[in-house]
C-alpha cells in the first residue's frame, strides 16, 4: 500500500522483479482470469429462465446450477492460493484455466440438469484455482509500491466490470444466440489467456525442498466455507431457524476453528497465522468482507428493480449497467496517483462515504414511477465511483508486507474474504427487502437503506489500518 511504505522503498521497487514475469504479461493475465471469475457468477443469471425450459430444469436443479459454482469456488479459494505458492503459479494457473475451459465446454454442451450442474461445479473449482492466483501473479511480480498500486486497481476495476457486464453479455448471448453461449463464450477466452500464460509467465525458481500440501487443513477449510456458503444460502429459501440453515450454519464455524487449529500446530501450513499478526492484512481482509456485504445491493438489487418493477428487459438492463462500470473503472483509475498524495486510509475513508451515501440516495429514489435518469443514473454514479476508491487501496492493503513466497495464500484469504461477504450481505439484504411484502420497489429500498448502513462500518473500519509509513517490518 503505497501510504504504508517509506518513499525509498517505492522509488526502489517501481517496476516487477528483473528476470520474472513481464508486468504487462502479469496484468493481462490476471484481468482477463478476474474478468472470466467473476463473469461466471453473474453472466449465467439472465440465462437461466431458458436453460429451465431448454433442459426442462425443477426449481431445485434451477438453484443447483447457481449454487455448484458458488460453492465450489468459495470453498477451494484458499486451497488454489496455496498450491500456486507450492507448485508454481504458472502451473497453477494453467490448470485452474484448463479446468475452467473443459468445465465451460460441458456446460454448453450439456444435454441433461445434472451434467449442467456438475460442469457448475467444476467450473467453480477452476475459478477458485484462478481467482487467487491473478491477484497473486500481480502480488508477486510487482513488488509493494506505484507500479503495484496499478496494478492492483487494473485488477479491481476488470474484475468488477466483470459483474457488472454479465447481465448485458448474458442477455446479449440468450437473446440472440443460445443460453448455452453464456458457457461457450469462455472457450476462446480461456484459450487466449491460456497462450498468454504459456507464453510469457514465468515462475521463480523455488529454493530447497519443496513443501507439503497441508491437506487436512485443505479439507478442513474448504469443507468449512464451503458449508458456511451452503447455510448461508439455505436461509433465503429456509429461514435462518430451520434445521436445513442451521446445520450448516454451525458446522462452517466448528471445522473454521478447527482448521485453525490445526494450522497452528502443523509444520507446513496452508495459510500462516502469523500473517494475521499484520495489521493490514487482518484490519484490510475485515473491511473487505463487511463492505462487501453492502456492495452487493450495488449490482443484485438494482438489476431486479430495473427488471421486476420498470420491467425492464435484460438487455436494457445490462446497458443501463454501463455507467456504473465506468463508475468503478473511473475510480480505480484515479486510486494510484491518488494514494501516491494522500493517506490511503483516508482515500478509502473518502470512497466508502461516497459509496454509503449512494446507496441512501439509491434508497431515496426507488419507487414503481422511477425512471432511468431519476432513479438509476445518478445514484449508481456515486455508488460506483465510490467503491472504486474505495477496493484498491483496501485489496493493497489485504496483501501488504506478505512475503512473495506467500502471496497465493493472502491472495485466496483476500477472495474468500470478498466471496463470504458477498454472501452473508446478499442474505441479510434480501432478508431486508423481503420485510415489505409484495411491494417490490419498498423492499429494494430498504436493501439499499441497510446497505448505506453496512458500508459505512466497513469504511470506519479503514481508521485501524496502519500508519503511513508504520507497520512495515517482516512478519516474524
């Protein structure tokens, strides 16, 4: 984070590591593996009415499709941030996008529900083999300073174009082509980001013997977030007292403690808790999870009030979603130069007001009459400008002062902390909207109101981060 390190160290670490990865390389990569994560979760949405009647899906098989990738992914993040410190992340990285591919390439294909939610699955675990592994191509090649800054926000800002755009891209696909085109498209996407890794990553030469793969910590906490995810999502449909939410609900928590456990007396861990004794790291992934909580109403609530109450079709919907990525793209772009002026603490303070006080603004306009210019253009302008000040100082600041040996491990601690939040915020903010009944644009209304609300704790949470200049000795 360039405001928690001296101005030598910056001059001195400028450009990525000599002999390793070109920048540009690192970059592209990386955006381009973000972009296909985090599209997936949201492009197969819009498809999901025709993939119903194209494979005559239940209601149950419906959820499964959505819920196989959410899962998987969620539960294996930290475990493909690991091996990717142990076996390279170039190997890792190929992998992750093999897996992806073949997965994406059965999906399409699919003739029956079941081999569509198994490719879910499968694709879920590919990105969560990726998803930690661009961060940490970025965290690896740069070292902490401007040219890392950078990075870090190219990376934010692709990896939320991603969300943003899937509702357009997958209404594009259904509408004019197929649903199965929300699953091929990233065959050839996947190819070329797969000929970028073969071509110019590289991987540094890993001294001594090689480590072990610390797998009954790697059982314990995919088993453990994967179950959290699964309980969390239970309760939308359950309620949060039925036994189908809170058997999980309970469990995720005990094997979390228990992989904690076991993580402080292994030899070879999977994830260091010595890395938590960082301030950065622990305040940063903190203020990640909670705001996350409320940036999810940006994109999810927003979506369903365009299409359930000015009924809106989908691929309106996703255009009048470009805005608010030119919000976030914006606001990353200016978060370097930026935070190389000012304390990084208080730009985060500044871009999370903007955010909180969009989502009450947001609140505000909402009603059944409402339309684009009144109701959806300004808000959303504020709300995403606001979390793209807001993410890349807080992302910088999850993975300082990590050792480049250990990057893949806080880059998944970093992606499980942004997929749990996601999560925990999308059930208590539908718990929320579902408090109004039939009136539709009431509850999103109050989703948004109680969003304003968890965003601004999250963005209080930034005064506990370190000092500019403090807290930059190795973790010991």
């Amino acid at each position: 984070m360039t405001a928690l390190q001296d101005p030598e160290s910056a001059v001195r670490t400028a450009g990525p590591r000599a002999g390793g990865t070109p920048g540009w390389a690192a970059v592209l990569a990386a955006s381009i593996g973000q972009f296909l994560v985090v599209l997936d979760i949201s492009v197969v949405n819009v498809a999901l009415p025709d993939m119903r009647s194209g494979l005559d899906l239940g209601a149950t098989a419906l959820q499964w499709v959505v819920n196989a990738y959410s899962l998987t992914f969620a539960g294996f993040l930290l475990l493909g941030g690991r091996a990717a410190d142990l076996f390279g992340r170039k190997l890792v990285f190929l992998l992750g996008v093999g897996l992806f591919f073949v997965a994406s390439l059965a999906g399409g294909l699919a003739t029956d529900g079941w081999t569509l939610i198994a490719a879910r699955a499968v694709q879920g675990l590919g990105a969560a083999i990726i998803a930690p592994v661009t961060l940490s191509l970025i965290t690896g090649t740069f070292p902490a300073g401007p040219a890392r800054t950078k990075a870090i926000a190219m990376w934010t800002a692709v990896g939320t174009a991603g969300g943003a755009t899937g509702g357009l891209v997958g209404g594009l696909l259904t509408d004019y082509l197929d649903w199965r085109w929300v699953l091929l498209i990233n065959v050839p996407v996947g190819i070329v980001v797969a000929v970028i890794a073969l071509l110019w990553l590289h991987d540094e030469a890993a001294e001594g013997p090689r480590p072990r793969l610390d797998l009954p910590g790697a059982v314990l906490v995919t088993a453990g977030v994967g179950a959290l995810a699964f309980g969390i999502g239970q309760t939308e449909g359950h309620g949060w007292t039925s036994a189908a939410s809170l058997v999980p609900l309970v469990a995720g928590p005990v094997l979390l403690a228990l992989f904690v456990a076991v993580e402080a007396r292994v030899r070879e861990p999977l994830v260091q808790l010595r890395l938590f004794r960082l301030r950065s790291v622990s305040v940063g992934n903190l203020a990640t999870l909670v705001s996350m909580m409320g940036g999810f109403a940006l994109w999810y609530f927003l979506s369903l009030y365009m299409q359930n109450v000015l009924h809106y079709s989908a691929v309106r919907t996703g255009v009048s979603f470009l805005p608010h990525t030119a919000g976030i793209i914006i606001g990353s772009k200016l978060a370097p130069p930026l935070m190389a002026r000012m304390d990084a603490r208080l730009l985060a303070g500044i871009g999370g007001l903007l955010a909180a006080a969009g989502f009450g603004w947001q609140s505000a306009v909402l009603d059944a009459d409402g339309t684009f210019l009144t109701a959806i253009l300004g808000p959303g302008l504020v709300m995403a400008f606001g979390f793209g000040l807001l993410m890349t100082p807080l992302v910088e600041a999850s993975t300082f002062g990590a050792d480049a040996s250990e990057a893949g491990a806080v880059a998944g601690v970093v992606n499980t902390s942004r997929t749990i939040g996601g999560a925990i915020g999308l059930t208590v903010l539908a718990t929320a909207a579902s408090r109004s009944g039939d009136d539709l644009a009431a509850g999103y209304s109050t989703a948004f109101w109680v969003a304003a609300a968890i965003t601004a704790v999250g963005t209080a949470l930034v005064v506990f981060l370190p000092r500019p200049q403090g807290d930059t000795s190795p973790v010991s």
